[in-house]
C-alpha cells in the first residue's frame, strides 16, 4: 500500500513538472536560460550607462564630461503574452562636470582644470511592460513605462588642478556637500529589444537647494538617455 502511494505521488510531481516545463516552451522561455523565474516572473540584473541632457537651457553642466552608471535587479511578473509588471532596486553613480570652473564651489582655486558634482543614489522602480513581436526563448521586444523614487546616499565635489610644477595635476574633494535635496522621483522609459535596450529617465524633483555655488536658480539635468544590458540569456 506505501508503495503503491509513493508511486502515484512520484507520477503526480513528475506530472507537474512536465506540465511547468511545457508551459515553459509555449511562452517560449529555453530550459537552459539564466533567468530566475517561476511559471510567469523572473528576475535578472542589469547594468546601464546614460548621460544627461537638456543642456540648451542649463548652462551649469556640461554635456561632454557628466555621465552616470547604474546596476541593478529587475523583477517582473506576466499577465498574459502581452502585459507584465514589475519593480527595480539599483545603485546609481553620476558625475555632473561643470560647465565654466568659475561658477563652481572651487572657483577661487588657481589653475583649476576641471570641477564634478558626484552623486550616488539609491532607485525603487514601479514599470509596466507592454511586449510585441515574437520571443522565442528569450525576452522579446518591449516597452516600459514606470515612475521611480530615489535617495541621495552621497554627494560629493571633485576637482583637479594643475599645481605649477613638473607634475601631473594635483585633487581636492569636499565630502558630503549640503546642496543637494535627497529626495527625489521622476517618471522612466525604457525600449528593449531582448537584452540590449535604450533607457529614458525624466526627474520631476527639485536637485539642489538655493545655497549651491552655481548660477542663481541652478538645477541638475532633469532628463537622460543611456544604453542598458540586460544580464540574462
């Protein structure tokens, strides 16, 4: 009789997990992929780098020198062939370079070559997917749209000068400025053909406080547009 029960309980979870692996197959997902996924979520990491714009009407960083990286985990959660929801964790690094050094905190600092605002954050990301076309067994094609929150854990000034001397140029940093709001939130978007996708970010929050050494009405670049892998199959 114990047998003969742990025979049809061996049938029902072989059964069950024939069942998921077809599953599987159907919504096109390979056996050997590296996402981490139940019969519809998965999580994966991610890793982007972006840079800053709308530099026609801030003239307080430059475009050329002010980039950003950003690492992460994506969750995500299918609702049909079509529609998913999910949310992010990431760290943030960005490097704002100041577009004229004579306008920045250093500014009476001799022979000054270059002055950055660096910053580190820490994102929460709500998205809903939208896919298209045809994924195999991979992710596909998408379209996200999502609204994130985000806290300043770090925001320093970094600055390089030429010392006068036969030597390469000498650093001065100050720590921890207090110019910078913490706070922040804004709106995302993101176009992913599988694992390589075009990112798109829009900071609807203030940046920094009235006390900053920048022009009268100083802001951070609200908008960025980067490049993200995503670190799957």
């Amino acid at each position: 009789m114990k047998k003969s029960i742990i025979l049809v309980a061996f049938a029902m979870v072989t059964g069950s997990l024939s069942a998921q692996t077809l599953i599987f197959e159907e919504k096109g997902w390979a056996a050997d992929t590296t996402l981490k996924r139940g019969e519809n979520t998965y999580t994966h990491p991610y890793f982007t780098v972006y840079g800053m714009g709308d530099y026609f009407i801030n003239q307080n960083f430059s475009i050329g020198g002010s980039i950003g990286f950003d690492f992460g985990l994506r969750h995500i959660r299918e609702f049909g062939n079509r529609y998913a929801m999910g949310g992010a964790f990431s760290v943030d690094i960005a490097s704002h370079r100041v577009a004229d050094t004579d306008l920045g905190m250093f500014k009476t600092q001799d022979n000054l070559v270059k002055e950055n605002l660096e910053l580190t954050h820490l994102h929460l990301e709500y998205f809903n997917r939208f896919t298209f076309g045809k994924s195999g067994d991979r992710i596909g094609n998408f379209l996200d749209l999502g609204i994130r929150g985000y806290r300043t854990v770090g925001a320093d000034v970094f600055a390089e000068y030429d010392p006068g001397r036969y030597t390469s140029t000498a650093e001065i940093r100050a720590k921890n400025v207090n110019f910078v709001y913490r706070w922040h939130y804004g709106l995302t978007a993101r176009l992913g053909f599988n694992k390589f996708v075009v990112t798109g970010a829009m900071r609807l929050s203030e940046s920094l406080k009235s006390n900053a050494p920048y022009l009268t009405g100083a802001e951070l670049p609200k908008y960025s547009l980067g490049f993200q892998i995503g670190l799957h199959k």
